[in-house]
C-alpha cells in the first residue's frame, strides 16, 4: 500500500466522520427538540434551541471536512489545480459557517458584545473583561 493510498483513506475517514457529525447531530438536535417543543412550559424557545444544536452540528461538521480537504491537497494531490479549488471549497465553506453563525447569533460577529448588555465593547476602557 502507498502513501498517498494511506492518505486517501485517512481523508475518507475524517470525511465519514464530519458526514457522521452532521447527521448524528442534526438527529440529536431533533430528538431532544421533539420533547421540547411538546411540554407547554418550553414550547416558546424549542424552535430556537433546536436550530441553534443543528447550526453547530453542521459547522463541526464543515470544520472536519474542510481539515479534510486540506490533507487531501497538501498530500495527496498538490497541484495548481488542487489548490486552487481547496481555496474555492474553503472560502465557500468559511462564508457557509459565517452565515450559519449569523443565523444562529442573529447578530454579526462583530456586535456579538451588544447580545450581553454591556455598554462597552470588549477590550474598551472602562468595559467589563
């Protein structure tokens, strides 16, 4: 067996299991939102919550198939070519998780220090640490 075989594999490995986080992830957060949502007093926040689990289940998802890819290229295939198309997957990857992170959030990153209620942002003098 190569290298690069070995490699090939080890990539189809870490693919399966960043497949298998979105999956397992996406179902936990509709098993355990099901209850949620079916008991008066959670009802209202059930919605959120279960988005916000299936919003991280496939950002830890994207992050190990980006790894991935990564390997893939650097390894196995390191082309221009190669290359090139990595930047595509991850740049599009990197504005996906962006997006889903806004969505989560639903603010943008950088008033993410708005969501707490203080009054300065972080790192302001006279801000709470």
């Amino acid at each position: 067996m190569t290298f690069e075989a070995v490699v090939e594999a080890a990539v189809r490995v870490v693919e399966v299991v960043g497949a298998g986080i979105m999956v397992f992830g996406g179902l936990a957060a509709l098993l355990a939102g099901i209850p949620r949502a079916l008991r008066a007093d959670t009802r209202p926040t059930a919605y959120q919550s279960m988005r916000r689990e299936l919003g991280r289940a496939i950002l830890l998802g994207l992050e190990v198939l980006i790894v991935a890819d990564i390997i893939r290229t650097i390894v196995v295939e390191p082309t221009v070519e190669s290359v090139l198309v990595l930047g595509a997957i991850v740049i599009i990857r990197v504005l996906l998780s962006f997006s889903l992170e806004v969505e989560m959030d639903g603010v943008w990153p950088w008033a993410r220090w708005r969501m707490t209620g203080k009054t300065g942002a972080p790192g302001a003098p006279g801000a709470p640490q």
